[in-house]
C-alpha cells in the first residue's frame, strides 16, 4: 500500500466563511473519489485544527500501486477534485510513502 498525503495552505484572501464552503466542496469531491478511481483503496480531506501548523488541508490517500497514483493523476474524478481547489490555495507539499 502507498499513501498519497498532500496539504495545502488557503489563499489568504479567503474569509473564514469561504474557508468552510471550499472544504465542504471538496470533502464532497473526496468522498467521490472512493469507488471510483481504480486502485484506490481510500481518499479521506483533512482539516487542520491547529493554527500554529503551515498547512490548513490535507488530502491523505491509500493506493495499491505508485502505478495507480500515476493513473489517478489523469482520471476525471481526481481531475474534478482538482478543478475546485485551484485558485483556492497555495504552498502545495506531498508525500507518497509506504
């Protein structure tokens, strides 16, 4: 199994009320994503709690194969995902470990 973890960090100009409407959009995006993605066991959005932390989201993952992260990265469900969080965030990090 590898895990997928990638975080983000909010665009500064987004108002706490924009905040909670953009991770509702994307837990939604997320949970859409279990089931549909072939070789993809898990796909869970993380809210950070902790103000004293760099990241405000975390998009953590769990795959079968690096092969399947690799096919992930062009499916259309991903690529939905994906079409909602840009222009939202910035100061992306990720991480596929075992």
């Amino acid at each position: 199994m590898i895990r997928h973890i990638v975080m983000w960090k909010y665009k500064a100009e987004l108002s706490l009320d924009d905040r909670n409407t953009l991770f509702e959009k994307l837990s939604v995006a997320a949970e859409n994503m279990n089931g549909s993605i072939k070789g993809l066991i898990k796909a869970e959005l993380i809210k950070n709690v902790n103000p004293q932390e760099k990241y405000d989201l975390c998009l953590y993952c769990e795959f079968e194969t690096l092969e399947d992260i690799n096919s992930y990265q062009e499916d259309p469900v991903h690529i939905a995902f994906k079409d909602i969080i840009m222009g939202n965030v910035f100061d992306r990090a990720c991480i596929d470990a075992i």
